[in-house]
C-alpha cells in the first residue's frame, strides 16, 4: 500500500505534463512583433507641492499689525467713556 502511494506520487506530475504542447503563444500578440502603445507624457514628481522652506523673519512691527485687533475709525461715531 505504502509502494503504490509513492510510484502515484512520483507518476503522476510526470504523467500530467506529457502530451502536446499548446501552441505559442496560448493568447495576445507575438513576444517578437510591437504592439501600438501610447506615448507616455513626462510629468514632474513635485509638480503641484507646496514650497515649504524657511524664510526670513518679518519685522515684528509687521507681525504685530497683522494680528492686532482692527482700530474703529475716528471719524465714525464716538464712543462715550465718561462712565468712568
């Protein structure tokens, strides 16, 4: 019983290649003839990024008018603060 499990074991993967070759190749174009593609564009790999180095400093008067409070206007009406 042993004998028969190992002569089928070594048997049959050589018994299931035998027979005729499938024809060449088996679907698509030949390897040896071009086949039409498209032409491939040329795109940069950081097309489109964000430039993120460091700059220089503005001058902190700058900085801090950016990020006060806006001043009402002293020609609009007065506010009285005599409460006080």
């Amino acid at each position: 019983m042993i004998i028969r499990g190992f002569v089928a074991a070594l048997l049959l993967p050589a018994l299931a290649g035998w027979g005729d070759e499938p024809p060449w190749p088996m679907k698509g174009p030949m390897p040896d003839r071009p086949v039409p593609v498209r032409e491939q564009s040329y795109a940069p790999v950081g097309a489109g990024t964000k430039n993120y180095e460091p700059v220089e400093p503005m001058p902190w008067g700058d900085a801090n008018r950016r990020v006060t409070p806006k001043q009402p206007d002293a020609k609009s009406k007065p506010m009285d603060h005599d409460a006080h």
